[in-house]
C-alpha cells in the first residue's frame, strides 16, 4: 500500500499518496468510455437534435454537448477565433507571486513559486486550462517526480468527455467502465478548472452551449446561401422553338438547356433559339449575409463583451470605450484562473516540499494599468514627506517587481532625511516686532521674516500632524489594495484632528500681520 507523505492533505482534505502522485490515472483506452475517439453530432444537428442535447446535458449526460462544443471550435471560424482571443488575452499575463510575509521561509517559498511559474510547460497548462471556457470546465494531469524536490514533469490536459460530474453534479469524477458515478480523481494529481461564467450546475456553463444554437442558425444561412448562389449566380437559359415543333425537338431544346448548366456547352436543333435573362433575384444574397453577420456579431458579444475589435472598422475612440469593457473579462478570466492554480497546484507544491503552511503564497495575473501603477506610486510618494511609511516587499509585488538579492535590505520606503550641503544651525535673534527671541533657520544675515515665520511654525510639526495623519496610518494598515485605501478616504477625513494643526496656523497668521511692516533694517520705520 502506497505510503504518505507525512500526512498531507489536498484542499478536500484527503491524503495524498505517493504512488499516485508518479503514475498516470486518466490516460485514454483503446475502447469504451474513455476511448480516444468520439462519434461526430454535428452531423444532421437540426433543432430537435440540439434541444435534444441540451436536455440530456441538464440531465448529467454531457458527452454530446461536450462533442459539439469541440467541433464547433475545429468548423466555425468565427466561434474559434473570438474563443481564442480571450484564451490568448489571458495568456498573455505574467505571473506575479506575492509572498505570505516578508519572513525568510515565507521568501523563499515565493522564490520557489516563482521559479515554478517560469517553467516552459505553465504556458501550455495555462492554455489547456482556459479550454474549459468554451465547455465549461477543463481537466490538466500533472506527473509528478520525486526527489531533493518534488517537481511537475508533465502538464497532460485530458479530453473533458472522459470525465463527468458527480451525484452533487459539481465533483469531477473519472468516466469508468461499469461506474455510473464514475472514479473519484487522486488527490494532488489534477488542476481542474472550472470557470463561474455563470450561476447554476457547471455542466451548464460553458460558452458553447451559449453559441451552440447561433452555430446551428449559421450553418443553415451558409446552406441556403450556397444554394441561392447556385441557382442564382448563372443566368436563366430560356429556350424557344416553333410552333410546329415536335416533341423529339423539345426534348432536344430541353436537353440542350441542362447542358449549358452544367457543360456550358450545347447544341438545338434549326429553328430553336435560347435566351440568357439575368435574375433580378440575385441581389437577395445581401439578406443571407446580414445575417450572418448579425449572428458573429452576437458571439463576439457573447465572448468578447464587445464587436468593435473584431467585426466594424471603428474609430480609435471607439475602440478604447468597448475594450474596456473586454478587460473586465479578462480580469475575471484571470482571477479565476489564479484562484485554481493557487488550489491545484501552488498549495501542493508547497506542501510536499516544504510542509504545511498557516499562509500560502498568492500567484495572480494582473491585468497592466499603467495609470493605476503611476497613481499608486505617485500617491505613496506624496505621503512620505508627512511620514507615512510602506514595507518595500508589498510595493514590489504590487509593481510586479522581484525581491531584492540576497544581502540587500530595503524593507521600508520612508522620506529621506535632509542632507543639503553646509546645513543651517538654528541661531536666535530678537523679533523686530516684539522683541523676544524665537528659533531661526540659516545664517543671521541671509534671513528674511519669511524664515523667522516659517521656523516658527515648523517647531513641533509632528505633535501638530500626528493627527492627521494617525487616521491614514490606520487605514493603510487595515487594507491590501489601494482601491481598498481609496475607498476608506471620506471616512478617514471625519477622523482627523485638525485643531492643533490649525492653533498653529492661527498663529503663524498673526507673527505674519505682526511682522508685515517691519524690515530687518534697524533705521527702517514700521
């Protein structure tokens, strides 16, 4: 019997062998439920055959609607290449790890994670896991390799037909021969994605069985319109003879205009002629190719969450307002993207490697908003002059950024102090105004009553912002994102305490009225 690995359990909390972890579970047969071959639905699909296939899937039997939803992916070329934009939009995100803490053993576990997102093979198990997009749920095996690490040597996606759900018709079992339950999968062994498109049963989910009855409407538009073009796309062969012709020379007149449609080539007896009108009907082609494009357009809708991109040649302008709307979808597709690898995979990693953890290390895939980035860094910046401090670690997995080398330590972006060459000592002279000495920056000489205010009310700054700025400190530290910040920001300005800042000010408005008409030269007149 196979052994434990110390007792380590997957998120289900079922343990996880060894042996299994080595060996294939779900590998196709020559024969039976997990054959590597499926019988083709698209043939003859009308609409009773597809209600057909919608109600067996509703009924847990989803092999026909998994079947169609492939071979719409190999035949329709607009389904295919909408699907695969948003697959490759997600793609094309990198993977930022963010450490649990700023511990070593934290660190290095990201480290880990991040080397593991870098492999050649994450590419191809992100891609077959966005497979279950159009079919509503996708199925990767990972081989694993023992030794000083526990590595995934292979990411193998498995046909979704050789897998089924559950009596609670949410677990993905394995198809078995005898089973009608089917095999319950190895804990540790499989990334199952399954994308929330929408609510209800995932068997219901996927995006084509949304496109499904809009492919079956087309392939009947492109039937209809291959046969209006041929009957309409030659001109009509009209055939006259006499009014004395016998039977045998009509027939021969007929023969004759069969032949022109077919070898372009004839011959009619003497005394017959034949006409070519051209069909007015032909025109009508223009109502098969609305609506076909009406149909593309509702799947780009459908997919996409925008046509602009993809069907009109629209404005720049244009463009940028529908794409936002497409980078929502992104966004979501992304998240929960990352959300089944962190479960399937990352935490798996983590624990036979390094044992179970009380936090994990997050893999996310941001969508770049460099407006957003620069907001943030601009923000942070405009807040450190007034003290506030950031840990440098959440700010570069924030940015995106790696952790420094090892050796270098920067864990806090704090003001830095001022180093201005030749730095003034606070001198003190009498007041012009009323005579008694106050704290004065820089030299005697060189001062004006603008410094003597200044330095004035600049003694004992931090008393008088320590409230202000007591309420932000507190919020930053209760969020982890800045939208999060940003939205506690009219609750945070109810907070503050402006009363000593404001005494201050009183009084720097005063000395200014007190010193307004004095000069520092002893002979000048106020």
């Amino acid at each position: 019997m196979a052994g434990t690995l110390s007792g380590i359990k997957d998120y289900l909390g079922r343990l996880i062998k060894q042996k299994q972890l080595t060996e294939e579970q779900a590998a196709p047969t020559p024969s039976g439920p997990r054959a590597l071959h499926s019988e083709t639905v698209i043939a003859g699909l009308t609409p009773s055959k597809l209600g057909a296939i919608f109600k067996s899937s509703a009924e847990g039997n989803n092999t026909e609607m998994l079947a169609l939803a492939a071979e719409m992916e190999e035949r329709e070329p607009h389904y295919a290449s909408v699907l695969q934009t948003r697959k490759l939009a997600v793609l094309a995100l990198d993977a930022v790890v963010i450490a649990a803490s700023d511990d070593a053993k934290d660190v290095e576990i990201a480290d880990a994670i991040r080397a593991l997102m870098t492999t050649p093979a994450m590419d191809g198990l992100k891609l077959d896991m966005l497979d279950g997009l159009g079919k509503g749920y996708s199925v990767v095996e990972t081989i694993w390799q023992p030794g000083k690490k526990w590595m995934p040597i292979a990411f193998t996606w498995r046909d979704p037909l050789h897998f089924q759900f559950g009596p609670d018709g949410r677990e993905l079992r394995l198809r078995k021969e005898g089973s009608k339950d089917g095999e319950e999968l190895y804990p540790g062994k499989f990334v199952c994605h399954v994308p929330k498109l929408k609510s209800g049963l995932p068997s219901r989910a996927g995006l084509g069985r949304l496109a499904a009855w809009s492919f079956m409407i087309k392939s009947f538009g492109l039937k209809d319109w291959a046969e209006f073009c041929e009957a309409y796309g030659k001109p009509l062969r009209i055939g006259t003879f006499d009014a004395n012709a016998t039977p045998k020379q009509k027939a021969a007149l007929l023969r004759a205009l069969r032949s022109i449609g077919r070898d372009f080539a004839a011959i009619v007896p003497e005394g017959m002629n034949i006409r070519f009108e051209t069909s007015a009907a032909r025109a009508g082609g223009g109502l098969f190719h609305e609506l076909l494009k009406y149909i593309d357009e509702q799947l780009s809708k459908a997919i996409l969450g925008q046509t602009m991109t993809t069907d009109n040649g629209s404005s720049k302008a244009q463009a940028e307002v529908h794409n936002e709307v497409r980078k929502d979808i992104v966004k979501a597709d992304a998240k929960q993207l990352a959300a089944t690898l962190n479960r399937d995979l990352v935490r798996i990693f983590v624990d036979v490697n390094f044992g179970p953890q009380e936090h994990y290390p997050v893999v996310t895939f941001p969508v770049p908003d460099e407006e957003d980035t620069t907001a943030l860094v601009g923000n942070v910046a405009a807040l450190m002059p007034f003290g506030f401090e950031v840990e440098a670690s959440v700010m570069g997995d924030r940015l995106g950024l790696p952790d420094p080398a090892d050796g270098y330590s920067q864990p806090v972006l704090r003001q830095p102090p001022a180093t201005a060459p030749g730095k003034a000592e606070n001198t003190r002279r009498p007041c012009p105004s009323c005579g008694k000495a106050h704290n004065r920056i820089g030299d005697l000489d060189a001062e004006d009553d603008i410094d003597a205010i200044a330095a004035i009310a600049l003694d004992g700054w931090e008393e008088q912002l320590d409230p202000l700025l007591a309420p932000i400190r507190k919020a930053a530290n209760s969020v982890s994102t800045y939208d999060e910040f940003e939205a506690l920001l009219p609750d945070i300005i109810g907070e503050q305490d402006v009363s000593a800042f404001a005494i201050a000010m009183t009084k720097a408005m005063f000395k200014a009225y007190g010193l307004g008409g004095v000069s520092d030269d002893p002979d000048a007149q106020a």
